[in-house]
C-alpha cells in the first residue's frame, strides 16, 4: 500500500533521540567544533521513549485526555496522563483536606463516565456522562454525574452515521443540540460540521509507517477542512442521519470504491488547513498501552492565556468535550474491529490446526 510513501522524520526536538554523532560528540573536547548537524534518525530506526512519536507531534500546550473504556464494558475518561493515578490515590484519602482541594480544581477526578449499550440490536452506542461538581458537598463517583451526550448508530450503504445529542446544561434543555459524524465504510475518514466548521478525524494506521514503526495500535488526526474540499457532510441537509445523492468525489460507486486497491490509503487531499488533535492507543511497550488506555491530545490553538491548567476538567472548553465524545466512539469502533480481527485470526488458526 504505497509503498513509495515518503517516510516522516523525527523532529530534532525529541528528547529520546541519541545518535551516534550526540554519543561521539560527548568524549570530545568541548573546542571542537561540529562540521555538520547530525541527521535525524528515521522511521526505519525508531527510538524507544515512554511516549510513542506518535503523539509526540502535539506541541506541548495541549490537554491530554486518557479514555479507559472498552467496547464491552463501562469506563471512565480523565484529564491529564497521570489523573488516573491521582484517582486511584484520592479514593484512598477522600477525607484528606489536600485531596479534597484538588477535586474541588478539577484535578484527579473522571470527566466522563461512559456507559455502553449491552444491545446490539439497539441503536443506542454510547451513553456519556458529564461531572457536574458540586461545592456543598465532597466527589462521590456515583453522583453528580448527568446524561451529556447520548450517542446513537445508523448504519447506511456506504457509510455509517453517529449522532450525538448533546446536553450542555442539565436544567436548561433549550441549550440542547445535535452532531451527526459520517462515517465512510472504505476511505478511512470521519467528518461532521460544528458551529460552522467543516472538521474531519483521519484514520492513519494503513500509512506504512505506522507497520514499520509499530508503537501505536492506531491512530486518528484531527483536522480542520477549507471552504472548497469535499466532505462527506456536503451531502448532509442538517437533519437527520442520511445523506444524499448530490455529486461529491467521497461517495462515488460504493461498490467500485471497494474493489479500489487504495480505497483505504490515507491521501493528501483528506488532510484541511490545520491539524488540532491526535488520538490513539500505545502498543503493551509504552505505559498507557500496558492499561490499554488510548489518548486524545488536543492542541490548544485558541488559548492565549499561559496559566491554563491542562490537568483540570474547568480548562475544557465546549469544542474539546465534543472531541471527546467522538474520540469514545472512535474507542469502540476499534476496538470492536481489534475484537472480529483476533476472532477471525483464531478461526483461521484452528482451520489450519484441523487441515
């Protein structure tokens, strides 16, 4: 699958990369002086760090989103990589004035509880529910939570449609509004339009790259389309969660587009202007990818206030939840695909196994 890829490089700010030339450089005298730059190592010698470079292309001022959810069960969503810790630890100490401090800032406590549908014949996907802190009285992970996004799945000819009903307030259903994210069943793209913005999730885990560095399972951009690029959401009349048959270039003869041999391929032409965000889960070797916990990094590209606090729920603003949201659909998407693969994969094993 495009094979002649050309290969991203490493950005020569990681700090996990040490080549040879770094090595050399360290035993001589600090007179000497380099005749040239080292060149970055590429992706066919990756190095190993606590995180995969996968998410290391997020700059640094972002919010780190941990979802610890599976397509079977319920699962929690925190803030900040190491929230889940500062749970672990604050369940340990609920009365402890400390621990009571950072609850009341956001910090250490679940964001989303999400709740999977047991049906599968039922519509019904997702149900994500929203802290809602209250200052009377101290954080109980059975309470103060509400229905906030109520996620429901449509399956069409040629795509899948997800529509989200969102509940900002819970005491003001005027407020209440509707996303429907079209899913396409070949191309690996996801969009929808929000506040008048045509935005796309990018499924980049068929680029080479991805099998010769193997540090992420899989792995979605987010991205933010111009005015004149194709979208799935042209064909889209705002209501409901089906699409027409106006000419657009993405819903061409489904049949022929499957047949394709690079129908799934990951082109130039799906990426817009600017890429905001990145989600995905680490392979066993990195920390999260032991817990088989997958990430969202959003990168906060409108905030010009230096004091944020990354780790706190209060920093989120109403566009990041409803990234969230779509990145626990994308959860169980995959990892509803991870599950028929290994299944299938152990069909296979046993027919050998008979023959």
């Amino acid at each position: 699958m495009h094979q002649d890829e050309p290969l991203p490089i490493y950005s020569k700010e990681s700090k996990d990369i040490i080549t040879k030339n770094d090595q050399t450089d360290k035993k001589k005298s600090s007179t000497v002086k380099k005749e040239s730059k080292p060149e970055p190592p590429s992706y066919y010698h990756p190095p190993v760090g606590k995180i995969p470079f996968y998410f290391q292309e997020v700059p640094l001022k972002n919010w780190s989103i941990v979802i610890n959810t599976r397509y079977y069960k319920d699962g929690l969503v925190f803030v900040g990589n190491r929230s889940i810790n500062k749970y672990e630890l604050c369940k340990t100490k609920k009365n402890d004035p400390q621990v009571i401090k950072l609850q009341q800032q956001g910090i250490g406590i679940p964001l989303f509880k999400v709740e999977v549908s047991s049906n599968p014949l039922s519509s019904k996907y997702l149900i994500i529910k929203r802290h809602l802190p209250d200052p009377q009285t101290s954080f109980d992970i059975d309470k103060n939570y509400y229905d906030y996004c109520i996620v429901k799945k449509f399956s069409q000819t040629g795509y899948t449609s997800f529509v989200l009903n969102i509940k900002p307030d819970p005491t003001n259903d005027k407020t209440n509004f509707q996303i429907t994210l079209f899913s396409h069943t070949t191309f690996p793209i996801y969009d929808y339009n929000y506040k008048g913005q045509r935005l796309r999730w990018i499924e980049e885990s068929g680029k080479p790259f991805f099998y010769r560095l193997n540090q992420v399972k899989y792995g979605l951009k987010h991205t933010i389309l111009s005015p004149e690029q194709p979208s799935l959401c042209d064909n889209w009349d705002g209501i409901g969660n089906k699409l027409n048959n106006k000419p657009n270039p993405l819903l061409k003869s489904y049949i022929k587009s499957k047949i394709h041999p690079d129908s799934d391929a990951v082109k130039p032409e799906y990426y817009g202007t600017t890429n905001n965000a990145v989600f995905g889960e680490a392979q066993v070797e990195f920390e999260l990818g032991k817990l088989g916990l997958a990430e969202l990094l959003i990168n906060d590209i409108y905030n010009t206030n230096s004091n944020v606090d990354y780790d706190s729920l209060f920093s989120l603003n109403e566009e990041c939840l409803i990234m969230i949201c779509m990145a626990s659909v994308l959860k169980k998407v995959k990892d509803i695909n991870a599950e028929i693969w290994k299944q299938s994969m152990a069909v296979k094993l046993n027919q050998n196994y008979l023959f």
